[in-house]
C-alpha cells in the first residue's frame, strides 16, 4: 500500500511513465488521496461515524492532439499498466483537439502551512462527538431538535507531468453544519469551516442555529415584490459561486456566456471578489489540479470588472499563462475559482438592518438554479430564517419567498458590507464571505413553510 508524502507522488511519476511507455507524447498524472472521518447526528442524537480512506489515480493521455483520460482506484503496478494501456487505446479513437495548447510547464509552487492543522488530521470521533454534544445542548435550551455533521479530513494531491511539474501538498479540512427544528416549524441554521477544526466555536454555532430556530415560530406571509435585503454570509456563498460558476471563468468569456467585460461595472464601489489560494483566511491551496502554482486573481475591484480564471487549455488560446485555476481533466466545465473572497467593509451586522426602513434578513438560500448565464439571473428561495425589518428593526419572521433575481443587479445595489466575515464551503472550494446590504431583491412567490 502506497502511503506518506512521497509515495503519492512515486505513484504519480509512475503512471505517468506507464503513459510514455505506452506512447503517448504527453501525459499527466493526478493522485488523489482522502483520509475523511464524519460524525452525523439527527433527532439531537448520534446516528452515525464513519471513516473512509480513498485514493483515485487520473491520467490524462496525450498522443499529439488526440487526449484521453482514465481514471482507477489501484496502485499496483498491474492497475497502473492497464489504466495507460485503456488510455492509449482511447486516445487512438478520440477526435483531434485542433486548438490543443499542451501540458503545463512547472512553475513556483510555495509551500503553504496554514493549509494543514495536526489537530484536524488528528481528530478523533471523541474529539467531533464533544463538539456535537454543545451543539445539541444548546437545542435542547430551545426547545429545538438538532440535525448536522461534523467532518474532518486529510486531502494529499500530487501531480506529475512529462513537461516536468512535480507537485504535492496535504491540505486539512473541517465542517460543522448544523440544522435546529422546533415543534412549532421554526427552523435554524448555523456553519463553520476551517482548516483547523480545534478553532471551530460549537458552542457558538449551536446557539445560533437554536436561537434562529425560537426565533422564527409563527412566521408569516408577506407578499411578493422588490425589497431591500441584508444577506447573511450563508446567503452571499451562494451569490460568489454562482458568479463564479456563470462567469469568472475563461472559457465562459472564450465561449461568448460570461458576463464579464474587463473594465466594465458591475457593482457598486463596495464590492471587492478575488481569488486567492495562499490566504490563510480561506482553505489554502497551493497549485490546481494541474500542478501550476495558483495565483491572486482579482475579478472585481471597487464594483469594476478586473480579471477572470484561466487553466492551462484556456490560457494557450490567448497565449498567456494559466493562473493556477484548472480543475481535474476531463473537464468540460473550464477553469474554476475555489478559493473566492469578498472585502470586508466598516458595518457591523445591527447597522446592516438598520440601515433598511422595510426589508428583509435573509439567513440563507435554497435550491438556486441560474436562469440567464449572461445576465447572472438566478432563481430559488430563502430558507432557515427570514425575517420582516421595519424602521431598522426586525420584527418578527416571514414565511420563505421564491425569487428571481439578476446576481449582477445585486452587486450593483450592495450599499453596506459587513467588517466580520466568515469561511464557509463553497461549490468546489471554501469561500470567505461577510453579509451585504442591498437595496432592491426581487421575491416572485411565497412557499408554503
């Protein structure tokens, strides 16, 4: 059994050799190691701890312009032989890629401390299970049930390639969600993530979510139309991973669906977006899933549009180099901000809400699909807390609203923006986020809870 940071990477540089012995004039190879442990609960009890260990081996094949790409969860030599064997024999019956631009080259990838914490990778079930008993308590004080997870984990990612890129890192992750119910239908929802789980404040998490779920018993129906809204840290995940998905992407702009114009506004002057994998506010990582170091990204400055995210297949159409941002081939989506962040600006989370005569707080959003890629309009609905404001005040809970909204009208009517923020999990990556004040949501429906 291949095991320790080195033998990831041997294992990498030998499927890669697998590849050239097997004729392919380029090849890559990918290893993926998880080491995930998992603590469930429901019905304010422990239902579940699992632990799973999984390695995947990606080896993208290149015979001149034709590629192919197999993928196997073995490690030995007879699996390593037959995974190239499958992948050359692919690539001889795959069409041309006229525009192929070739692996990437190495680049300087530094190495990033703040990725790892031996107290996540350490974590025991004992360790999630005390973290999970603060969190039921603080339900049980409400009156609530608490429903969630508490994960932890090890990811070891190393890459070789024929052009030279030898790259690995080990990277730790935690999450604690958590969902509070009570027998009168309110409802509750806290999260936290981070690189160290030890840092996770359960207890904090625990009394959120319970105190939301007192809190919002006997809502009400409001009706539909254009309010201003502050959205809660939960809620503005949603809106930079849409973005991000919609249009922060090179082969979005390349493919004429973004609606990014280098140079053009699209927010106000407080939105600041960016993309960076070395800030230890966010889930650190130091090069993509082609090895090339990531790099800062700024993609909105001061509400104007500054930059997208390229991999290596996108930048080669521009004759530019990639910016660390290519996902696991084959990949159809293009290259992907994971690790977003957005400014923090000088309200606090009370002057956000009185900023409103009458509005809406918004915990967070539900089942969001984009409707308009160009437009960056998205449908969906709030969940797990939503809430009346008049004269500055919260009032009292509403029933959750459906919307469609365009993400980029949004931006443009940010006129507050929270100094505390948070990190949370994003789409593929982690985000760091603070809550927003914008002037006009538009709510087309009411549902029924």
């Amino acid at each position: 059994m291949v095991s320790g940071r080195n033998g990831w990477l041997d294992l990498a540089e030998s499927a890669m050799h697998h590849a050239e012995r097997e004729g392919a004039t380029e090849a890559e190879a990918l290893v993926m190691a998880d080491d995930s442990a998992l603590t469930r609960f429901a019905n304010s009890e422990i239902h579940q701890n699992v632990a799973e260990t999984n390695v995947g081996i990606n080896l993208r094949f290149v015979n001149g312009r034709r590629i192919a790409v197999t993928s196997s969860d073995r490690t030995d030599e007879e699996g390593l032989r037959r995974l190239a064997s499958t992948a050359a024999a692919i690539a001889r019956n795959v069409e041309e890629l006229e525009d192929w631009g070739g692996l990437p080259e190495p680049t300087k990838v530094e190495d990033l401390p703040a990725a790892f914490s031996a107290a996540t990778a350490e974590a025991t079930p004992e360790f999630r299970a005390e973290a999970v008993r603060a969190v039921i308590a603080a339900a049980d004080d409400a009156g609530a049930v608490a429903y969630g997870s508490f994960s932890t984990g090890v990811e070891t990612v190393a890459i070789a390639n024929s052009k030279g890129v030898r790259a690995i890192q080990e990277r730790t992750g935690s999450q604690l969600l958590t969902v509070h119910m009570s027998a009168d239908g309110g409802s509750g929802y806290a999260e936290e993530t981070a690189v160290d789980a030890s840092t996770i404040d359960a207890i904090s998490l625990g009394r959120e979510a319970a105190e939301k779920a007192r809190v919002t018993v006997g809502a009400v129906a409001v009706e539909p139309g254009d309010y201003p809204v502050v959205l809660e840290e939960y809620a503005v995940v949603d809106l930079l991973d849409m973005l991000g998905y919609l249009g922060f992407s090179a082969l979005a702009v390349q493919e004429e669906r973004s609606f990014v114009e280098i140079g053009k506004r699209i927010g106000s002057d407080l939105v600041s977006i960016w993309d960076d994998g070395a800030d230890p506010a966010g889930l650190p990582m130091a090069f993509d899933y082609e090895g090339v170091a990531k790099q800062r990204v700024d993609l909105v400055e001061n509400g104007i549009c500054r930059g997208v995210v390229y991999d290596a297949q996108t930048a080669s159409r521009e004759s530019r180099a990639s910016t660390g941002h290519g996902l696991p081939a084959p990949n159809p989506y293009g290259p992907f901000p994971i690790n977003m962040i957005m400014g923090a600006g000088d309200a606090s989370r009370e002057e956000l809400i009185r900023g409103m005569d009458r509005g809406l707080l918004v915990t967070r959003f539900h089942y969001t699909n984009p409707v308009h890629p160009k437009l960056a309009i998205v449908t969906g609905m709030t969940r797990d807390g939503t809430f009346l404001v008049e004269g500055g005040q919260i009032v009292g809970p509403v029933k959750n609203l459906r919307f469609t909204q365009s993400y980029l009208s949004a931006l443009a009517a940010v006129s507050a923006v929270s100094r505390e923020r948070r990190t949370l999990r994003g789409f593929l990556g982690g985000a760091v986020a603070p809550a927003v004040r914008i002037d006009e949501w538009t709510f087309t429906g009411a549902t029924e809870h």
